[in-house]
C-alpha cells in the first residue's frame, strides 16, 4: 500500500495565538451583542488511526476537528450554543443563537463565570504535548506486527484486529473576566483482540497501551503477546458455585472501581442528591492508612490539566486522607449550588491516585486465600443513589493464594458502601494508562452467584 499524507501535527506556538485570536474575538462579540459575561471554549484536534485484521488493512482514517462554544450570561440567564466554522460571519452567529436562548431561559442564581480573583494566572508546561512522526505505511506496519504476534498460536483462531492511533490536541479556553489560556497535547494507542477456541468453546480478550508519548508505549510485539497470553488464559473457563468469597480486583477493574468512588463524591451527583456518599464529609470511607486524591500537575500525565473547565487553577490534593472523606471534587456550578468553594475539578477529576499497601498481585493472591481474582465485569448494575453494586464477571479461581483455572458467566453482588470499607490491601502493580493510577484491590467476601 502506498503511503498516505498525514495531517500536520504541529499545534505549536502560532496555532495556539491564532486560537486565543479567535476567542478573543468571540468574548468581544458577545459584549457587542448585549452579553453581561461569556466564556468561550475553542478545540482542535488532528490525527492518524489505522485498523488491521487477519492482515489486512480495515481503515485508515485521518481527522481534523474543530469546534467552538460560546456560553453567554444576561444576569443569570444562559445561552449556549456551538460551531465547528471559525469563519467570523459563522462565529457572529453562534453568539447570536446563544444570546437569543439566554434571552428566554429561567434565572439560575447560580449560574455565571468565575471570578478574576478565582482564576489562574499562570499555565505551567507540564510536558503534554509530543507528536509522533509516523506515516500511514509504517502505521499499518506496526499494526500487521502487533496482530502476527497476537495470532502466533494454533488456539488463536480469529483475530478481532490490531489498532494504532496517534492524536494531537490543542484546547483555548476564555471569559470576559480576563481569563485567556490555552495548552496542547498528544496521546497514542497500540491496542489488539484475539480470539481462542478448544473443546469447551471461544474466548476472547485484549490488551493496549496509551499515553502522551509514543516512545514509552509498550512495543507492538508486548501489546500482541499480551493480547494472546490473555487470550489463551481463559480457555477452559468455567461457571463457579454460588457462595460469598473474597475478591482480587485486577488493577484495570479496581481503576473502574475508584470511578464509582470518584462519581459519588464529584460535586453534579452531589447537588442533584444521586450519591449515596452526599453529607459524608468527615466519616471513614476506605480503612485507615488509605489516601486517594489527584495529580492534576503530574509531567506528561494521561490526565494533566493546567485549569479546569472554568478556568480555575488544578492543585494537587486529597480527597480521603488516613480512610476518611475530607473534600469532595466541585467545579464552579456544583459548589455554588451546594454553598461551598471549588476545587479546581470543573469538568472532572485529573490523574486519580490511591495509595497502595506495598504489596504486589502475587502477595496480594497469598491473602485472598481461596476465592476470586476478577479480570473482567460487565452490565450496568451499579446504583450511586444507593451504592448497590451487581454486576456480571469473569476471572480466576484462586487456591491458597495460586490461581487454579479460568471463570465465567457468574454476578458479584454488594454495596460500594460496604465494598470500599472492606478493602483490605491495594497493590503496586499500578495500571497508569488512564486517568485513575490504583493498582489490584483485594476486598473482603462478597456474594457471588454462578451455578
């Protein structure tokens, strides 16, 4: 196949002053139409993502994206509205439709842009943005590469493909309050999946990395021996009994796991009262010894941010200390709404981190015992207004602390309530491929419905 223009992944220093022009001129706009504030959001985003299977080139598709929004403030009136055309007649318009919705929406005391005294002055370099020079032809290569080693086995006996993708983004934000700040940033992926067969059925899995940096991603030959390693452990699985058993939390499960934590202290569930953590600041949700908090600062983190959604600075901080929930994660909105002070999480948390007990999976299997090791979950059972949690499962069968053979189709069933109570050990084998850095949780007996 023959090679393919890229798009360019320069959203260097003149891409970023061109995009900080282009809100300006929004914020001034909409003070020309009658706007009491603004604020104004402007992303462009660029990349290359190429899919292979049994071989053979899938896809290979290019992207260039660009989009403004305009949020305007007549008093505590809001409008929004949105464009991917920066072209000034195109961008006058959408602070026309904008202004022309605040203009009939209900007052909402709580609405409005932040404070000049809230906002942050500087934007720190925090090593987020570094494009990968990489054409279509050794794209696919990479990708051919990934899959051969994945499929290198007479069990592997389909193969659902192998993904690269690599993207730069470039983020302005701005208010009439005098905030105007922008960064940019990169993020790649190797991703692959597999599928075995023997005498007892199929069995499908995977395996990726990503990050900001194509350099330090695992090579496609480890994301392909993963991938196939996964894939032929799980042959053989089998349906559990019923009963109540401690449970090992893979440290991709246990990142999904924190989320719920994260969603129920994060300030929308909070004021809307859909948290079963709501008025629990002070008691103990995790055990004592155990912090979790965020690192929104963190060099080249997957989840880095200089200021958040409104424009706020993000600081390093906790949100339990020693098992207890000392600070919930507000945006401006949410802490106006439930009368307290931001904390730098409008639109989110950044590069969540619990503390571990020093112990590795393997010793952390030595103290599960007999029970499960939970590698996969499944379904929507989980509940933050009232902290049930039931979900479907596969795994391993675990014997005095060494796994003995693959599970499947089974439920585990509890309350987050209880389950992050009843945690008893967090691992060092910490997943740092998303937004939550935790490693595998190891949580007292829960039931478990099989056969």
């Amino acid at each position: 196949m023959s090679d393919h223009p890229r798009p360019s992944a320069d959203l260097g220093p003149n891409q970023l002053n061109a995009a900080k022009d282009t809100v300006a001129f929004v914020l001034e706009e909409a003070r020309r139409q009658g706007a009491s504030n603004a604020e104004v959001g402007l992303s462009l985003s660029q990349g290359l993502s190429v899919d292979v299977r049994l071989g053979e080139v899938e896809t290979v598709e290019f992207h260039r994206d660009r989009g403004v929004s305009v949020t305007v403030y007549f008093g505590h009136r809001k409008g929004q509205a949105s464009t991917s055309d920066d072209r000034r007649e195109s961008l006058c318009d959408a602070v026309r439709a904008a202004c022309a919705i605040a203009r009939h929406t209900e007052e909402d005391p709580h609405a409005g842009i932040a404070d000049a005294s809230l906002l942050a002055d500087q934007v720190p370099d925090l090593d987020l943005y570094h494009p990968w020079t990489l054409t279509t032809d050794q794209a696919i290569e990479q990708a051919r590469r990934c899959e051969a080693v994945a499929r290198d086995d007479a069990r592997i006996v389909n193969s659902e493909g192998a993904s690269l993708s690599t993207g730069a983004s470039l983020y302005v934000l701005g208010t009439s309050a005098g905030f105007l700040q922008g960064f940019a940033g990169t993020h790649h992926s190797r991703s692959c999946a597999v599928v075995a067969q023997d005498e007892a059925g199929m069995q499908r899995q995977f395996w990726y990395d990503s990050g900001r940096r194509a350099e330090r991603l695992a090579s496609p030959e480890q994301v392909g021996e993963k991938a196939r390693e996964r894939t032929l452990a799980r042959l053989g699985a089998e349906v559990p009994v019923t009963g109540e058993f401690p449970l090992l939390f893979s440290a991709e499960m246990a990142s999904g796991l924190i989320g719920h934590l994260i969603g129920a202290i994060s300030g929308g569930s909070l004021y809307r009262r859909a948290s079963f953590l709501c008025d629990a600041l002070g008691s103990r949700v995790l055990p004592e010894g155990f912090r979790l908090g965020e690192r929104p600062l963190m060099a080249a983190g997957n989840g880095s941010t200089p200021f958040d959604g409104d424009g706020l600075p993000t600081r390093d901080q906790d949100f339990i200390e020693d098992g207890e929930l000392k600070g919930y994660a507000l945006g401006l909105y949410a802490a106006r709404r439930l009368g307290m002070s931001p904390t730098g999480n409008g639109g989110g948390v950044h590069n969540v981190i619990l503390s571990d007990t020093g112990e590795s999976q393997e010793a952390l299997l030595r103290r599960l015992g007999t029970g499960i090791l939970v590698t996969e979950v499944m379904g929507q059972g989980v509940n933050l207004v009232t902290g049930d949690y039931s979900r479907g499962a596969a795994g391993f069968w675990v014997e005095n602390g060494v796994i003995q053979r693959p599970l499947q189709e089974f439920t585990i069933a509890g309350n987050l309530k209880d389950m992050f109570g009843g945690v008893l050990g967090s691992g060092t084998d910490v997943d740092r491929r998303g937004n939550i850095h935790c490693g595998s949780l190891l949580l007292s007996p829960m039931k478990v419905a099989g056969r």
